[in-house]
C-alpha cells in the first residue's frame, strides 16, 4: 500500500476514470462537484482497496489549500464524506495529515494564505463529518486549531470564530464541562473585549446553563450577569463594533443572542433602555439604526403581552417611523418591506390573540401626521386569529369614529410642525387617519383568510354608511348609527370613504363563497363569485341595506333622493325581486348577471344622481323586455330597437365610465347577451371603430363622459398648459408654425401701434439696420407707447396659449378615444370566443382587418401599438385559431365566396405585405369555414370497412360548401399576381400556408 501511494502511478494505471474524479471535485461547478464526490464515495466502495483510499485522503487533503476559491469546498466536502462513510479512518491521523501538510510555521509567506484555509477547511471537513464531537482528542485539537487560526484574521476574517461557536453549540454538555471549558476559558474571562468572545459566553450561557452558573461567571469576568449597569457602556460599544463587521444585511447573531440572555437574567427593560434606546439610537449611524429596527422586527416573538407593549410605545419605534417617512423617495433605503416581513413572520408563527392584537394595534398607531406608516393594503391581517381579527376591525371602527389621536405614536417633520395651525393640523390628522382605516378595512375583506360572512357584511355596511349618510341621533336599531362620531365627517371625508366603498363593491363581486358547510363548498367547486353561503348576492344585501337606510327616520343622506330618484330606486329593487323569482326557472348565471348591473348602477345613485338617472330607467326597460314573454317570439316590429340593441348601447356608455366596477360587472353581462346578440346590435359596437363615426356627437359625449373624471378642468390646463407643453417636443414645433402662420398679422399690427406712437422713423431703423432720425419720444409718449406694445404682446401670447391649449384637448381627447376603442375591443373578443359559430362572425372580420389598417399607418405611440397588438392578436388567436367556427353557411355561401374574393383582391392591392399578410389570413379562415360546412342536411355514410387513411383522403376530397373552382380563380389570379409583380405584398410564406392547409 505504501508503495502504491509513493508511486501514484501504480495506482493511476488502473484507470484514468479515478483521476478525473479529482479533477471534477475542483471544478467550480457545484453541479459537477457534487456529481464527482458520488461518483468517488462510490468507487471507493466497490473497489476496497486501501491504496486508493491513502490516495484519497492524500489528494483531498492537499486540496484543502488550493489557490482556486471554488475548489476548497468541494475538496472539504469530498473530505467529510469520505470520513462519514469509512468510519475506520481516525480522525487524528487526518488531523495530523492536514497540520502537516499546511503548516503554518514552515510554510513560505507567500503561501500563508492557502496554508490558513487549509487548516481551516480540514477542521470544517472534520466537523461535517459529524464524527468530532464523539472524538474528544481530535475535537481538543480542533479548538485549539481553530484558536490559532483567529490570529489569521486578514484571510479568514471572522470563520474560524463562527465556526468555533457552531461547534460549541454542537457538543454535550458533559463534553463542554471536560473538555472545551478549561481551553475556552480564556475567551470567556475576555468576553467584554470583543464580539466574537462575547457571542460565544453568550451561547454557552444558553446551551450549557448548568456550566456557566452565575458563580461561575462571576469567577470569570467579576459579575454574575451579562445585563447590569456596570456592564452598558462596555455592551454598547461591542454591538457597535459588532454591526460594523456584519457585511450582510441582516442582523448580527450576538446582538438577538444578547437579548434572549437578557429575557433569561430578568434584565429586559434595562437592556432595552439603557443599551438600545438610549445607547446605540443615540449613534448617528445608518447601519447601527438598522441594526434596532431588525432587533425590534426580530424581538416580536419571543416578547411577552407586556413587553411588546413597551417596545411598540418606545423610542424605536418611533425612529423607524420617522425613518419611513423620510425615505419616500426612489433613492431611499426603504426598511419597511423587512419590517413587515418581521410582522408578517410573527403573526404567522403567533398562536395568542392577545400579542397579535398588541402588535397589529401598535404598528397601526405608528403615525405620521395621523397617518400610520404600516401599509394599509398590507397583507400581514391574513394570519390573524378570528379572535384578534374581529377585535383588531372593532378597534378600527371605534378609531373612524373617535380618533384618538393621545394613544397615536405621531411624528412629523419641524417644517411641517411650523406650518399649520393646531386646530388645522388635529383636523388634518383625523382625516389622513379615517382615510387609512378605510382603506384598511377595506383590504380586510381581501387579505384576510380566517373571515366569515358577518365579518365582510359587517364592514361593507360601516363603509356603505358612512359614505352615504350621516347619524341625526343614537339609534340601536342601526348598529353603525349606535354611536356618533365625535368629530363629524366632511364633505372629503365621504368623498374618501365612498371611492373605497365601491372598490369593496368590486371585491364582493368576485369574492369566492365563504364558510364550512357542503352548500358553499358545492358552489366554490363550481367557480361561483359575489355570493353567500345562502346564494343571495352580496350587492342585494347591500341594496337591502340602503333601503332601510333611506326608510329610517334616524338617519339623513348625504345626497337626498328626490321623488323621481327615489321611485327609480323602488322600481329597481321590485325588478330584482321579480327576477329572483324567475332565476330557477331561466337561465341561473343570466339572471345573477342582470341583477348584478342593475344593483350596481342603482347603487351608483347615492354617488352621482343626475347621471344614473336616465340610464337606470332604460336598463329597467330593457330588462322587462329580455324577460317578457314578448322577448321570445320573433319581432315584426323593426321601428322600435329590440331590447338586446337597448342594452349594448347602456353597456357601451358603461365603459365609458371611470369605475372599473362597472366596466367589469358590464363585459360579464354582455357574455350573457351575447347569444341574444342581433346584427343592428353588433353593428352599434362595430361603429365605436368606424373613423366616419368619430364625428359624430353620440360617440364624443361617450368619450366626454370618462374625461369628466380623467382630464383636468379646463382651468387647471389654462393654468399649467405652458409647463405641459413645454415638456413635449411634438407642441414645441407646433408653436414654431403657430408663431410663423401669424407672423404676418402680428407685423402689421405692431408697426400700426409704431406709427400710432409717432415712432415710424424708429420701425424703419428696425427694418433696414439704418439709423432712421435723432429725432427721441418724451417719457410720456414713450410710457404710452410701451403700454400698447404691452397689450399687443400679451394678446397675441394669449392666442398662442389658446392654441396650445386646443391642441393638448386634442392630444387628450384622442387618447381617451383609444382607450375607450380598447375596452370595446374586449367586447368583441368576448364575441368571437364565445359566439365562434354565429353567422355574426363574417361581419366582424372587415372592419377588424380596417382596424389593423388605420393602426398601421397611425402614429407609432406607445397607446397605439398597444392597441394594434391587442387588435391583431383577437384577429389571429379568437377568430382565426379558433376551433369552434360557424356551423351554418348554406344560406351564406354566395357572401361568404364574395368575402373570400374581396379580401384576397385587398391583399393584392396593399402596398404593405404586414397588412397584407391578414387580408390572406382572413380568407383562409373563411375557406375554413366553407370547407368544415356540408351542402347537403346529412352526409352520405360511409363504408364501415374504410380505415384511417381512407378517411383521412376522403375529408380532404370533401369540399363542403366550398366552390372550388371559383375559389381556385381567384388564388390564381393572385398567384400570377405574386409571380408578374416585383413589389408584390403577397408573399411565399402565404401560398405556402395556403397548399399547406387546402391541398386539393
């Protein structure tokens, strides 16, 4: 054996496969390296032979100081799994192999480095071996290795300490007392000296409690505790300096390992004052300050009800709140997201009511300028107890209705202190804090995931109540009414509280069914939304709830209906009720979904009055009729619109609208009507994106309907129309053409106001470069002169700024078109997903292609090629790759032939072969179309006896409805087309399509 390792060749001979093993192991491919200490582990294993396992050891020991970074752990891997599996190896022989192989005494100087990391990735091998702690000679070893290794701190900084301390923590207590204490000892009589010496008394303290007694310690550094008075000043500089080597960020081990000893020794508050608040807060230091805030975030846990209590109410608290309100901006550290991974950790792993409560409470009442600084839609509520979830919403309540502003952890900044006045900035505060607790309930009924349905009527009802109506006096009969604010909302403060109530409204429309039972499981399996347990939607309850809102007399809206409303309102809720009563016997899903748009725009009336008016009473008559009997029989009266047509018009002003409740409730009820859909009901959709019907004054008060809320007042661009424009470069080049067009008139003007002053000598000196008279004005005649040049410059700067301001009204007014088009689209893309095989279908395909045209040879903005890739990806993937397709084209066939003809002709005539290339697309669609349709009612049988292939052949032979030979005409022409014309659009790609698919 001995032999065979003096001459590796001996052993090499047997295969170059064993090698290579080696030489994957210092590869820096964890991959690879991991694959070659199997592979290696396995060979030893099968082979047995000694002379390999010497060989081994030798290699990997020598490798254990490689000058490549990547290969010391995979070589100190390869090692520990070595020594794992042959347990016959000693441990202190390979020790001594690795001292002597790396010593430190004679190695070279320039060699020290990997000499060091040899050493210290041999201990680490030993350590992973998980064999050094039943070893007691070579785990004595190993310590004192690793105390000398400390002095090499330039290369290996601080791992062997933490390796030292990860050992330590490993071992028995037994062991530590007989062995580890006496070499250690030293570091623990020094443990006020450095970090490291600190965290490794303050670990034993906590693993090996019945060595490291008070008594004990005292005999080692003189007290006996770590927390004292005499031992803050000495605590603070070492967590100081502790944070300063920490690289990472994240919070020193010795810093949570100082508190849980503090907790032990009963010294929690005194650590907490003294050493934090008082000691490190007071350090000018960004990273110190970081370090308190992951204290606090790591703290939660292990803190009782009455210490959380302290911490949430203390000074860090209060300097991670100012440091989130000073850090608003893209450049700033933001420590909030940590923070509220710490809370969301605790609550998660928090099994106690009472500390959950604490916690949400205190972080709810950290608050800048009334407003708390936790995220209002934050989702740490989702792990909440029902106990402390219930208790933390009653607490929210009260809080909307009685600001306590005294129990408020409130900071702000000296500027802001100075510029309001004290009664101002109490009102200022309640608002930002109503706000935020509306917001917060709101996001309740999302985030939290142990909710009943109580718990959500509960706080849609609160929000619904206090947007739309104000408490005359107590009431019982009405639990929000119950108790009066004490300080009343304003006008903003419903403003506030009614745009989050109907994103509530939103969420309870698409909320899955809540509860235990088997009922509202059976309706979560079938993907039902915006109902109870019960099958009531949630906006009907809501709707009911109004009703008794507006029949008390203890009560008064904010908005007062008038007799006309307040009947449209009654008349609403009787047509729910008789739909209701019809929802077993029609169709389920369509009458939820007209109970949903008429419950949400009679809602929409304590909002906006006047404008809900009109469209509730058409969508109340369009509903009577969707459900008359009438509805059903075929309608001989084409003068009055039939109701499908009524109800695409009242969904096509919906989208117009800014809320995104209604244009969603509206495309989920459009699904519903599309297979009621009439050809005068598509074509009022198709005409949104007809360019000839843009002009029209039905189509701008739809746009205007939506910039009402989404552009600013006419003042507003008065006022700031010269900062917009000056940020455009398209306006800046707009204005040169403006000034050029009046260049001439503004001329002519001046030299008149010249002349008027008996200045012309002067304007004739301006002309020619020639000094035109010594003749000079009075001051009065001057002053009066440079009033009417001042008046003329300022008219005409006032016609400039009018045209600048036409033309951003423009730019704006044709943005809010696009996307008007663009919800539309969807419109459409429902249709040809959902009807694919209604005749209807054919005439979408023109003006989509149109659609594509106009947006081709439009601008190229961002809006613009958004909306053509919408366009063109309905076209391909609902219309052309749609499996489903009509069914019906018998009576069709001559149009759908003049189709075919129409669109391939247009693709010949393009200039672009983009625009082009779905011109031919669409016709292959439609001889899709044409081929998948049968002439006859039945097809003829077939035999029996025919197999795959035959069949196969036999339906490509089959033409359907197709004519092939007035179809096989017009590719020609196109084909000769593509072959006679250089700049042809058509292209090869499209014939080859073309033969791909129709090969007959």
């Amino acid at each position: 054996g001995g032999a065979a390792v003096s001459d590796p060749r001996g052993v090499l001979r047997q295969g170059r496969a064993f090698l290579d093993f080696f030489w994957d192991i210092a590869k820096p491919e964890q991959e690879v390296r991991l694959a070659a200490t199997e592979n290696l582990l396995r060979h030893l294993r099968e082979g047995k032979k000694d002379d390999e396992l010497k060989y081994t050891l030798k290699r990997l020991v020598e490798g254990l100081g490689a000058t490549r970074e990547a290969a010391r752990p995979g070589f100190s891997l390869a090692l520990a799994q070595v020594l794992q599996t042959f347990e016959e190896i000693p441990l202190c022989s390979v020790l001594e192999q690795i001292k002597e192989k790396h010593s430190l005494e004679k190695v070279k100087k320039k060699l020290v480095r990997s000499a060091a990391f040899g050493n210290f990735f041999g201990v680490m091998s030993l350590f992973q071996s998980g064999r050094l702690v039943k070893d007691r000679k070579a785990l004595l070893e190993s310590i004192q290795l690793l105390q000398q290794l400390t002095n090499h701190q330039t290369h290996l900084r601080d791992l062997p300490r933490k390796t030292l301390l990860d050992i330590t923590s490993e071992v028995p207590e037994s062991v530590f007392e007989e062995v580890l204490f006496d070499i250690l000892q030293s570091d623990l009589s020094s443990a006020f000296t450095s970090p490291e010496n600190l965290h490794l008394l303050l670990v034993g303290m906590q693993k090996f409690p019945g060595v490291l007694k008070p008594k004990k310690l005292k005999k080692l550094f003189g007290s006996p505790t770590v927390v004292n008075e005499e031992n803050i000043p000495r605590l603070v500089e070492l967590l100081k300096s502790a944070v300063k080597s920490e690289k990472d960020k994240k919070l020193p081990s010795v810093v949570f390992d100082l508190l849980q000893v503090a907790l032990k020794e009963g010294a929690f508050e005194l650590f907490w004052n003294e050493v934090v608040e008082n000691g490190l807060l007071k350090e000018k230091s960004g990273p110190v300050s970081y370090m308190c805030y992951r204290l606090l975030g790591s703290a939660l846990p292990v803190l009782s009800l009455e210490q959380l209590q302290v911490v949430l109410k203390g000074k860090v608290m209060l300097h991670y709140g100012e440091h989130v309100g000073a850090t608003q901006f893209p450049q700033g550290f933001k420590f909030a997201t940590e923070m509220e991974g710490y809370i969301d950790k605790f609550l998660s792993d928090c099994d106690d009511p009472e500390r959950q409560l604490a916690v949400m409470m205190g972080f709810s009442t950290l608050t800048h300028l009334g407003k708390p600084v936790l995220m209002s839609a934050s989702r740490v509520v989702r792990h909440l107890q029902a106990v402390a979830l219930q208790k933390y919403i009653d607490w929210l309540k009260d809080m909307f209705l009685r600001p306590d502003l005294d129990c408020c952890l409130d900071f702000s900044s000296n500027r802001q202190k100075q510029s309001r006045e004290n009664g101002d900035r109490a009102q200022h505060k309640i608002a930002r804090l109503r706000r935020w607790i509306i917001h917060r309930l709101v996001n309740i009924t999302e985030s939290a995931m142990k909710k009943e349905e109580s718990l959500v009527m509960d706080i849609a009802r609160f929000c619904f109540f206090h947007a739309f109506f104000v408490a005359k006096k107590k009431t019982s009969q009405i639990s929000e009414a119950s108790v009066l604010p004490s300080e009343p909302l304003d006008e903003q403060d419903h403003t506030e509280t009614e745009n989050y109530f109907f994103g509530l409204l939103q969420t309870l429309n698409t909320l899955p069914v809540l509860g235990d039972t088997p009922k509202a499981a059976a309706l979560r399996e079938k993907h039902v939304h915006g109902v109870t347990a019960d099958g009531k939607l949630w906006i009907f309850l809501l709707a009911e709830y109004a009703n008794k809102l507006l029949s008390s007399e203890h009560v008064r809206a904010v908005k007062p209906f008038t007799k006309e409303q307040r009947a449209i309102w009654e008349r609403t809720l009787q047509s729910v009720k008789n739909l209701q009563k019809k929802e077993n016997k029609s169709d389920s899903a369509k009458v939820g979904a007209f109970q949903q748009l008429l419950l949400s725009i009679a809602i929409h009336l304590f909002k906006n009055q006047s404008e809900t008016v009109d469209v509730l009473s058409d969508l109340l008559s369009c509903t009577e009729k969707a459900f008359s009997k009438e509805a059903k029989k075929k309608k001989t009266d084409n003068s009055e619109p039939a109701w499908v047509e009524v109800m695409v018009e009242i969904l096509l002003s919906l989208l117009a609208q800014p809320s995104l409740l209604l244009r969603r409730i509206s495309k989920s009820v459009f699904v519903w009507i599309c297979p009621s859909l009439t050809k005068r009901g598509l074509q009022l959709i198709l005409d949104v994106f007809d360019p000839s019907q843009e002009e029209n004054e039905e189509s701008a008060v739809v746009v205007m309907e939506e910039s009402k809320k989404k552009t600013r007042s006419a003042k507003d661009v008065d006022e700031e129309g010269s900062e917009d424009s000056s940020d455009e470069d398209d306006t800046d080049s707009g204005d040169e053409e403006m000034s050029e067009e009046v260049d001439d008139d503004f001329r002519s003007q001046l030299m008149n106001v010249l002349q008027a002053g008996n200045a012309l000598l002067t304007c004739c000196f301006c002309q020619k470069g020639g000094d035109g008279s010594d003749e000079e004005l009075d001051d009065e005649a001057m002053m009066a002169l440079d009033k009417n040049i001042s008046a003329l410059f300022a008219e005409q700067q006032k016609r400039i700024q009018a045209k600048k301001n036409e033309k951003d009204r423009m730019r704006k007014e044709k943005i809010l078109r696009r996307d008007f088009k663009a919800k539309v689209l969807d419109l459409i893309d429902v249709f040809l997903m959902k009807q694919a095989e209604s005749p209807l279908v054919f005439d979408i395909i023109e003006p989509l292609l149109q659609l594509i045209e106009q947006c081709m040879s439009s601008d190229s903005d961002k809006q613009e090629v958004d909306f053509l890739r919408k366009t063109a990806s309905i076209f391909k993937n609902s219309l052309c790759r749609n499996k489903q397709y009509c069914r019906s084209v018998q009576a069709l066939q001559e149009d759908v032939h003049a189709l075919v003809q129409r669109l391939v002709k247009k693709a010949c005539k393009h200039t672009d072969s983009a625009v082009a290339l779905y011109y031919f697309s669409a016709s292959l669609y439609l001889l899709k179309v044409l081929k998948g349709n049968t002439s006859s009612p039945a097809p003829p049988p077939q035999p029996e006896d025919q197999n795959d292939s035959t069949k196969q052949a036999s339906q490509l032979l089959n033409p359907g409805c197709l004519d092939v030979k007035r179809v096989a005409v017009t590719y020609r022409q196109a084909l000769t087309h593509f072959f006679s014309k250089r700049n042809s659009p058509l292209t090869c790609s499209m014939f080859h399509d073309l033969f791909k698919r129709f090969p007959v």
